[in-house]
C-alpha cells in the first residue's frame, strides 16, 4: 500500500538547497544503474530507491508539493509496475529531509541504494 501523504517543499533556504545537491545526487546514482542495467529500457532504473527519491524530489522542487498516492499512479502508469516498499522508503526519507533536513535519514541507508 502506498502512503498517502503531502509533502510541500520547505520554506528554509537552507533545505531547498541541501534537496536539490539531494536530487542531483539521486540523478547520478539512477544513470550508474541505467549503465549497469540490463533491461530493453534504462528509464527502468526508475523504478529504484535512488529513482523513486529522485522523481520525488524532482517534482516538489519544481511544483512545491508532492501527493504520494498521485505520483505513485503516475509513475505506475509510465513504468507499468512500481514497488511499493521501495516508493513508500522514498517518501519517509524525502518527507524527512523537507522537515528536518534529514536528521532522521540513517546515512547507512541512504548510501547502500546504489
């Protein structure tokens, strides 16, 4: 099941700036995996912790909020499967990073993703 929550982009300067080094870094860890994929299409590696927190991140910066259950269909839709596991970790992790700068967000799992 996929959480269904809204996460809005703060208003602290200083988090706006860590999520966009955050989704910069998140983009270079999907094209590692589109390098290493094996799949008909690299898009595919989307469907991946650091895609998942890409794709979030990459909207709430741009529209300033992200409802999860929405993307979630949306990303369903483009990619016919998404894991829900994964996603839902996704949407812990950046819903923290927007709240508390990340400190919550264990640095061991934010780094074994790639």
């Amino acid at each position: 099941m996929i959480a269904s929550i809204k996460i809005s982009l703060p208003q602290d300067q200083e988090i706006k700036k860590m999520l966009k080094a955050k989704m910069i870094e998140y983009e270079k860890r999907v094209i590692r995996l589109k390098k290493r994929s094996r799949l008909s299409n690299p898009d595919f590696a989307y469907n991946s912790l650091p895609g998942y927190k890409a794709l979030i991140v990459r909207r709430l910066y741009y529209s300033k909020e992200v409802q999860t259950d929405q993307l979630a269909r949306e990303l369903r839709e483009e990619f016919g499967r998404l894991d829900a596991d994964l996603f839902n970790k996704a949407v812990r992790v950046i819903a923290d990073y927007c709240k508390t700068g990340g400190k919550h967000v264990k640095k061991a799992a934010d780094s074994h993703d790639v």
